[in-house]
C-alpha cells in the first residue's frame, strides 16, 4: 500500500522514539530491581543480625525477639515493611517465631542444612500466598547454645513489586505519549517540508510545450529547495532549447524538401502542357533528376543526423589510416577542384593510423572539403591539412571564400544553419545546411570536437580532432 512521505516519516520517528524509549525503561526498570533487591537484603540482613543479637538478651537464657509492639491493625497497615522471623533446630523443628507469624515460614531443607553448616544462604519463596525473600542465618556464632540453630527472616516483595510496577506504568504511559507527540511533530514538520515540493510539483503540472519558458516559480525558504527550482528551471530550458531546435529543424528541412518537389513538380507540370520534341523532354528528366538527386542528399543527411540523435552512431573502432582516407576524399574530388579552376593543396604526415571508424572520417572530410569548395570562388585555393597532434588526428580544411563573418562560429555546425548571403550564397548557393552539423555528429561519436574560425588573411579554417586512442586506454596515454 502506497503511504504519504508524512505519514511514513511521522510513523517512522514515531517508532523510532517508542523503541529507544521502550529500551531505555527496561534497562530502567531492571536497574531499579536490582537496587531495590539489594536494599530489601540489605534491611534483611541488618534484621537479621539485630534479632541474632537479641535473641541470647535474656537473663534466663530463653530465646525472644526484638519486635515492634503493634496491634494486629497496625501490623497490617505496615505489612510489607514487617520483616518474619523464626528459629529453626537442625532437626527441621520450629523453637520460635515472630509475633506477627499465623504460621511457620516455608522450611527449605537444602538452605537448612547449609546454614547449619555455617553458611549464608538466601531463598525466593511464598508466605501466606504472598512472594517473600528469605535469608537463612547460622547462629553458631552467638555462642555453643546456639549451635544447633538456624535464624530464618523473610521479607514481603509486594512494596518492591508494587514500587516496579508503577514505575512500569508509568513509563508505558510516557511511551505512549512520547510516541504520539513524536508521531504529531513529525507529520507536522514532514508537512512543513514538503509543501514547497507541492507548490513546483502544481507549477510542473501546468507547464506545457508552448509554456516552457514560463519555468517553476514556486518559492522555497531553504537552499535545497532553491537548488532544486533551480536545477528544474535548467533542465526546462534546455529541454525548450532542445524543442525549438527540433522546431526550427522540421521546419527547415520541410523547407529545403518542399523546394526541391516544387521544382520538379514545375518542371513537370510545364513539359505536359503540349506535346514537347524529345529534347526538351531530355531536359526536363535531367532537370528532375538533379533535383532527385538534391532530394537523395537531403535525405540522407537527415537520416545520417537522425542515427546520431538516436545514439546509433556507434563508430565501428578499428586501426586505419587517416591519410589514406582524407587522400581518397581529396582525390575524388579532383574533378570539383579542375572545373572552379581552384588550386588545392593536401598536406599530411605519412602513415597517420589510430583506431577511428575510416568511413565516418571519410564523411566528415568530404563534407569539409566540399563546404570549402563550394564558397571558394574560381582560381581560388583550398588547403587541406592531416596531421597528429597529441593523442588526436586532427584534419583542417582552410579556404580563400568570404569567411564566416561576424557569426558566432559554433553556430554553423547547427542543421540547415545560414550566416549571411555572402556565406550561404555563394558560388553554387550553398549546400542543404547539414554537412557541418554531420562534421560534428562524427566529431561526438569519436569523443573529439569540430570547430571554426575566420582565418586573418581571409577565408574561414574547420578544424576536425579525433582521438587516436581507444576510450579505455586514453588515461594511460595522458
């Protein structure tokens, strides 16, 4: 069954109280009994020693008590501070007892004999249906008349046992309302604690995808409580950053999908207005295809970012040779490079290996290569460097275009970003706007980075680093 957080620390602290207090009145209440048991034999044992003393007093040598003189109702007003006493022969016979007694004291044989023999001996037994504590006494040491004789006294434990057990009620009841007082300011100070989770759990409840920046204003008098709006109010804006991101991002690529359809949707609508020569039917199928092909790019960029946000870009790790694989992207390229009369320039360390996944590498350096030619105007140039730095392979492609303005330069690895008309029309209009923010997907999936800056001679620098080293050994390499 599912319990409030007050009711839970209520009752929690509520036990928590009832048990230390139950422990701490039994150990109470044997403490008491053993003070008290040891006061009642030590009043046993000083009676004791007076009635012997008493008992040889007389003149005539008969044996008598020292006892109170009492009337039978004043001897039961102070029964339990009576103490009983009788001599016993050796033989088990009784030779005296005290004025009080209606009858002999319960004889133990075993402590009989022990006494007689000159030992102290203490007994638990019942007198007259009522729990007493016996001690039998040698009296050898008053003299050889007294040889034979044994002194039994015996208190009454009903003033012990009626002192424990109130002492025992009152405890329980102390228990009782210790307990409840705990379980009462418990639930009032859980209360306390938990109305302001309340009021940010209210104001949670009412937060809505187009409410987000609104955050948790629920007010909070303790650092914890604060620190935790705070905590909630971040990860609210990041998820609203998150949110327009993905906003902005299905808007954009709706846009750059939309053009491409409206495009060959003109094209075709046009060649079936009237019966066209096979030529300008060939022109439109090749228009079409180009804007087909457009539409495949785009598709599969988008997918290719979508296995990154699904974290399904797992590099497959393995010992490659990145010159080997930026080389071939340069090559490829070629053909790019002699048509816009660009002069491209690939430097790199031979035999540059580490363990990367080489098709993503491949990837990312076309899309760095090709984003520099693109803004590159003809008889331009692009250099394109490998080299190792550290524990990183690091790739850099600098251009001879317009640079990246003013623009903050982390801002052109977001999907289907524009800067300004000079970068993102260029020479051949700009790309889909997600070949950089796949450079940075690759970047995250190999634990290394992209960045971008303005060159000072002009031109804009991407700069691609992975590490070379696989994540469990890269401690040891630092």
């Amino acid at each position: 069954m599912t319990r409030s957080f007050r009711f839970q620390l209520a009752l929690r602290a509520s036990v928590a109280a009832v048990v230390g207090l139950v422990a701490l009145s039994a150990v109470s209440l044997i403490t008491l009994r053993a003070l008290l048991d040891q006061e009642l034999k030590s009043s046993i044992l000083n009676v004791a020693s007076i009635q012997a003393a008493s008992l040889a007093d007389g003149p005539d040598g008969a044996m008598h008590f020292h006892e109170w003189d009492l009337t039978a109702d004043e001897a039961a007003s102070v029964r339990d501070l009576i103490r009983y006493a009788q001599v016993w022969g050796e033989d088990g016979r009784s030779l005296l007892r005290s004025q009080f007694m209606n009858s002999d004291l319960p004889l133990d044989v075993a402590a009989l004999a022990a006494a007689s023999a000159g030992e102290l001996v203490w007994a638990a037994q019942d007198f007259e249906g009522s729990p007493v504590r016996t001690l039998f006494y040698p009296l050898e040491r008053l003299g050889a008349q007294h040889e034979a004789h044994v002194l039994q006294i015996a208190a009454p434990l009903s003033g012990r046992d009626g002192m424990l057990a109130r002492a025992g009620a009152f405890l329980a009841a102390l228990t009782v309302l210790l307990g409840a007082t705990t379980f009462a300011g418990s639930w009032w100070l859980a209360s306390s604690a938990v109305r302001p989770i309340h009021e940010v759990i209210d104001q949670a409840e009412e937060i809505e995808a187009r409410s987000l920046g609104r955050g948790i204003q629920a007010y909070a008098d303790t650092v914890e409580y604060r620190r935790l709006v705070e905590v909630l109010n971040t990860m609210l804006a990041r998820i609203q950053g998150a949110f327009e991101t993905q906003r902005r991002f299905a808007a954009d690529a709706s846009h750059e999908l939309r053009s491409p359809l409206t495009a060959m949707r003109g094209e075709l609508e046009l060649a079936l207005r009237r019966d066209r020569d096979s030529e300008e039917y060939v022109r439109v199928l090749e228009s079409t295809l180009e804007e087909v092909l457009r539409l495949s790019t785009i598709t599969e960029d988008l997918l290719t970012l979508a296995r990154s946000d699904a974290g399904a870009m797992q590099p497959r790790l393995e010992i490659a040779d990145a010159t080997e694989v930026v080389s071939g992207v340069v090559e490829r390229l070629r053909a790019k490079v002699d048509e816009k009369e660009i002069d491209l320039i690939f430097t790199a360390q031979p035999g540059l290996t580490g363990m990367i996944d080489s098709g993503l590498l491949g990837q990312a350096a076309w899309n760095l290569v090709d984003n520099a030619l693109k803004f590159t105007p003809a008889g331009g140039s692009v250099a394109v460097e490998m080299r190792e730095s550290g524990a990183s392979l690091v790739l850099s492609v600098e251009d001879s275009g317009p640079g990246l303005g003013s623009a903050d330069p982390s801002t052109f690895f977001e999907r289907f970003y524009r800067a300004d008309s000079a970068r993102t029309h260029g020479p051949e209009g700009g790309g889909t706007g997600l070949g950089l923010a796949i450079v940075k997907a690759v970047a995250e999936a190999h634990d290394g980075s992209a960045s971008a800056e303005n060159r000072p001679q002009g031109g804009a620098r991407f700069v691609l680093s992975l590490p070379s080293t696989p994540p469990e050994r890269r401690g040891d390499d630092s």
